[in-house]
C-alpha cells in the first residue's frame, strides 16, 4: 500500500501537491489529524480502495501539537506493509510573507496577538518532527505553480523505483542557497565568463561559455573532484535507503559556471540514475 503524507508551511503549495496526487489517481484527504492516520489506513486496506494508484494526505500545522510532537510514533504504529512517503514543502519566509499578501489570505495560525512573520516562524517549530521525517523536501521559492506539478510527477512518481532520484540544481548565491540541497558544490573559484564582455549576456547553456570554461584548467580539476566525490558517496547514500538527493551547484548570479557545471554532472550521471534530473533555478 502506498501512503504519501504531504506536509509544509502555509503558502508553499501543500494544495497544489495535493490537487496533482489526486489528478493521478491518489484518494486524498487535506488536514487529517495525525491521530487518525491508524485508522485511515486500516480503513483503506479493507480493499474498497484499490482502484486508486494509492492515499496521500495533507497534514500540516493545524493538527493538535501534541500530535505533531508524537508524529514519529504515529508513524512507527502503522503496519510494515505500508509504504510510506513524505512530501515536505517550504518556501522562504519573504516569499510567504508576499504570497499572503498577495492573496489576501489569512495565515491559519495567525491572529490579532499574532503577526503574519511570527505565524510564520511558529508554524516552522510547530512542523519540525514531520521535516525530519521527510523523504523529499521541495523549496517552492522559486517555483511556479505548473513548475511544482512537473517536480512532484519527475521526483515523487517517477516509475524508476529501483534507483535513487537525483536533482541537480544550478543556483546563484546572491538569491540564497537552495532549502532542499542536500550536497553544495560552491563554484566561484572559477573564472566567470561575466567578465567577457561577449559573454556576458549569455549562459552556461551556450557553447560560447561552454568553450571558455573548458578552456581554463581549474574547470576540469574541479569537475573531476566533484565527479569523484559523487563516484564515492551518492552510492552510500543510495544504499542507505535514501530516496531523494539535490545535488547544487552555486556561483555568483546563477548564470554561468553553476548552469554549464550543471549541465555536465547531469550528462554524465545520466546512465547511472535513471530518475536524475537537471534544473537551473536562476534560468526559470
């Protein structure tokens, strides 16, 4: 049986992850209370639910704390058949902040004696055990509505289950440092083709660029010590029963060496993950 239990903070798209389970055929509840998670699956594997590709359900700050607190135990308490996933989603505290804002929306936890920044900041401690539980956590920040569909249907239900699914992410420093990275490569030691006038405008997707950094010899020593340090240790982590792992290459403003950098760990990995994918953030 296979049970996705979708988490986050208000804001950073727990529905819109909820809506694509559903669209692929999940029964799917929002805002179950954690106690009820026994109950529901015991009510699920009497076997009036095997038309659907599986369960997902939202739980989220709006549980009881003492609920939140015990969610490892909830979790032990369910039997060994079930198979289970934690979808945790966050976004920067300015990027809800802006979203609330936005949409007018009033935070669930917030009231008159609670600001939305301090609603926001509590809700971060109130989910702390459901995070370090998770199996993928996503930083929707940067991400688009459609865009978090497309993660959840590559990285969450992605037919190739017998390899661990690998994301390789460009990223610029000057915009922060990706929540959901798991290995940071920082790569500003480089020559930054910035500083050529003809290549400034373009990136680490063209072959202007490609060309410059092939050129300079640090390029290929530092390849060659990343690759070797992946080499090493993604198989350790694969053989630790880890699911998901976000690979993140960061230079100055996202543009140049961390895309081109990228694009070539992702070419070169490609053949050992089947589920690997290549996604630069500062490109979107």
């Amino acid at each position: 049986m296979q049970l996705i239990i979708i988490s986050g903070r208000s804001g950073s798209g727990k529905s819109t992850a909820l809506h694509q389970l559903e669209d692929e055929g999940y029964y799917c509840i929002d805002n179950l209370p954690a106690a009820l998670l026994p109950a529901l699956i015991n009510e699920v594997s009497r076997g009036d639910f095997d038309h659907f590709q599986g369960t997902a359900v939202c739980i989220d700050a709006r549980n009881a704390w003492q609920d939140l607190e015990n969610f490892s135990a909830i979790l032990a308490s369910l039997p060994d058949a079930v198979e289970t996933r934690i979808l945790f989603l966050d976004a920067q505290d300015s990027t809800l902040i802006k979203r609330f804002s936005e949409t007018r929306r009033r935070h669930p936890i917030s009231s008159d004696s609670m600001p939305l920044a301090e609603a926001i900041d509590k809700e971060r401690h109130l989910l702390e055990h459901i995070y370090a539980s998770a199996s993928l956590v996503l930083d929707t920040s940067q991400m688009t509505i459609y865009e978090l569909r497309d993660t959840i249907r590559q990285r969450l239900l992605s037919d190739a289950t017998s390899s661990m699914s690998v994301l390789v992410q460009s990223f610029g420093f000057k915009r922060g440092v990706p929540a959901d990275a798991d290995l940071v490569f920082d790569v500003r030691m480089l020559p930054n083709p910035h500083w050529v006038k003809e290549l400034r405008m373009k990136t680490g997707l063209d072959p202007e660029v490609q060309a410059f950094l092939e050129s300079q010899p640090l390029t290929a020593e530092f390849y060659r010590d990343v690759c070797h340090y992946l080499d090493t240790w993604l198989p350790r982590y694969r053989d630790s029963n880890r699911s998901y792992m976000t690979v993140a290459l960061g230079c100055t403003g996202g543009q140049h060496r961390s895309v081109y950098l990228a694009e070539r760990l992702y070419q070169h990995y490609s053949a050992l993950y089947p589920a690997l994918q290549v996604r630069h953030r500062e490109l979107q």
